[in-house]
C-alpha cells in the first residue's frame, strides 16, 4: 500500500497500529497536561494504564 506524506510524497508504511479513537483522544489530553509519562497502552485491556518507569 502506498499513501502520500503531507508533502505529497509517496510513502509505503511498514509498521500499522490498531488503537481505538477514544484512547488517541486520551492520549492527546495526557499530552497537554503533562500526564502521559504515567501511562501505557494495554493492547490486552484495550486501555491506557498507570505503568511503572521503564516500561
């Protein structure tokens, strides 16, 4: 498959991530407050959990 960057290049992406939009979303809010080096994603529990550093 081969999509166009924003540039309009043409890019063949390798890697595809399966997230719902309701975690991007979160995700997103945890960017702008700061809170996001808390978290992980739990693609087991389909959700975003308190992780310990390192992980």
């Amino acid at each position: 498959m081969e999509i166009k960057d924003r540039f309009g290049n043409p890019v063949v992406p390798r890697e595809w991530f399966l997230v719902p939009l309701f975690i991007i979303d979160e995700v997103v809010e945890k960017i702008k407050d700061g809170s996001i080096v808390n978290f992980c994603y739990d693609p087991g529990a389909g959700r975003l959990v308190e992780c310990a550093l390192g992980d």
